[in-house]
C-alpha cells in the first residue's frame, strides 16, 4: 500500500475511534499531530454527527419505536465499528439490524432487529434498479404442466422477513406512519411477515405469512414453481396457492417469469 493509503486508512481510523490518539499512535507522524489540532476534533464531531444523523433518516420506525434520544445513542457505537462503504450516506446503516441484535439495551426488545431490517429493505427497494414486473396473465396463458416447470425471478426490489413470533407487519406498518399513534396494546402479539418491493415508482409493502415467504425463498434459489408451491403448503398446509400466487403478482413481487425445457422466457410487462 503506498503511504497515501496507508494515511487515508489511518485517517479513517483515527475519525471514527473512541480515543482518536491512540488509533494514530502507529500512523504516520504527521497524522499523530494532526489529530491533536482543535479542527481535527471539530471535523471528527461533524463525520460521527453525520453518520448518526443517517442512522436516524434511514429507520425512521426504529425511531418511532424507542425515541430519537436512545437511537442515537446506539447509532453513535454503531458508527465506531462500521465506517461508510459507499460515498453517498443515503443507504448507509447495512447491518444495524445485526448489530441491534446483540446490543444489551435492545435485548428487552427482541422484536426491534427485524423492524430495522424491514428500514433497511425499505431504503434497498427504493434505490434497486428497475424491474419490469410479471403480468398475471402470462401466467394464466401457459398449460399447467410448463407451469410447474417455469421459473419465477423476483424483482430487484423485492425484500422479504419473517417472525415466527412478532407482529412485524403491524409494528412497522405503524411505526412507519408519521400520524400513528405509538399505543400498540391492541396489536395481536403473533408471527407475521412482510414483503417489501417497489414495482414502478413507489415503495410498497404487504403482510405475508410463512406460505408466502417460503414460496419466494423457493423461487429466489431458482426452483421451479411446482417446488415453490410444495414448499408453501410444507409450511402452511392450509394455503390457497392460487391466492398466495395473486398476492405475490398483485404486489409486484416477480421480474421475470420464464418457461423451463429451452423454451424461451416469456416477456415481461410493467406493472399496472
């Protein structure tokens, strides 16, 4: 690595560190001395306060849930650990959801990595490329036996969880609604999942059950859809396929439906 690189990485270090000297103590001289400037501390302050600031813009139902106040509390030792990757810090925060998991002060709410999970599919679907999305009639046009051999490609936007034991759907339905209210005591304490995905120009999202994320598990490993709709009844055998398949195509959650055996995909339309 040429010394510009090594002082840039020094220099990165040394910003996001809790002791700042000492994350330069075996960096080159010039940067020991800088980090003792006042600037150096002024700049410092305003890297972590924007780091934290865009924790706050992009989970925006964490915030809801537990306050602005105790957010930026975990956001400020999230940012020690996980400097920005990309140059732009509308998408930054991938893995705070990981990191909320083993955080001790969210422990008594075990619910809450799952909510910043479904922030952060919010934010991938709004900056994934645009898909083209499967028209329910291509579907109902092929001859049941191509059917079970075709393919189904979920679209680039499309981000799926599942609780077995949370309300996720509702928690982040309403912790999403800036004119909600924060009272969740007539929520129905039971698993949920939620399907988020942006098939034209907008974020959208749906409550799905097991059925549902287990036929998209299916179809996003590449198995055909015969597959697929075993392993939905397999997880709730009293599914209707054919309303879980209206759902998924309803919601915009396919890209590219295509034909098994050589035959060529069927084309794609956008969504209505």
């Amino acid at each position: 690595m040429s010394a510009l690189g090594r002082f840039q990485d020094a220099f990165a270090c040394a910003l996001l560190a809790n002791d700042p000297s000492s994350a330069s103590g075996a960096a080159p001289r010039d940067l020991s001395a800088l980090v003792r400037q006042p600037a150096f501390a002024v700049y410092r302050n305003t890297v972590h306060g924007g780091l934290i600031d865009a924790i706050v813009a992009n989970h925006p139902a964490v915030e809801r849930l537990v306050g602005d106040e105790w957010l930026r509390a975990a956001a400020a030792v999230f940012v020690r650990s996980h400097p920005p990757t990309h140059p732009t810090l509308a998408d930054y925060g991938e893995g705070f959801d990981r990191f909320l998991a083993g955080f001790g002060p969210a422990s008594a709410m075990p619910y809450l990595p799952l909510v910043a999970r479904l922030d952060r599919a919010w934010t991938e679907a709004h900056a994934a490329r645009d898909d083209p999305v499967v028209d329910p009639a291509s579907m109902t046009a092929l001859a049941p036996e191509r059917l079970a051999d075709a393919l189904l490609v979920p679209h680039a936007a499309s981000r799926w969880v599942r609780s077995d034991e949370h309300p996720i759907h509702a928690l982040w339905t309403r912790s999403r609604d800036p004119d909600g209210g924060n009272d969740l005591a007539d929520v129905a304490w039971r698993g949920e999942g939620v399907l988020v995905t942006r098939p034209i120009d907008a974020v959208r999202w749906i409550g799905i059950g097991p059925a549902h994320c287990a036929f998209l598990d299916a179809c996003a490993a590449g198995r055909p859809l015969a597959e697929a709709a075993g392993g939905a009844l397999d997880a709730d055998g009293s599914t209707d396929l054919a309303r879980l398949m209206a759902d998924l195509l309803d919601a915009g959650a396919f890209a590219r439906l295509s034909v098994a055996h050589g035959s060529a995909p069927v084309a794609p339309t956008t969504f209505p």
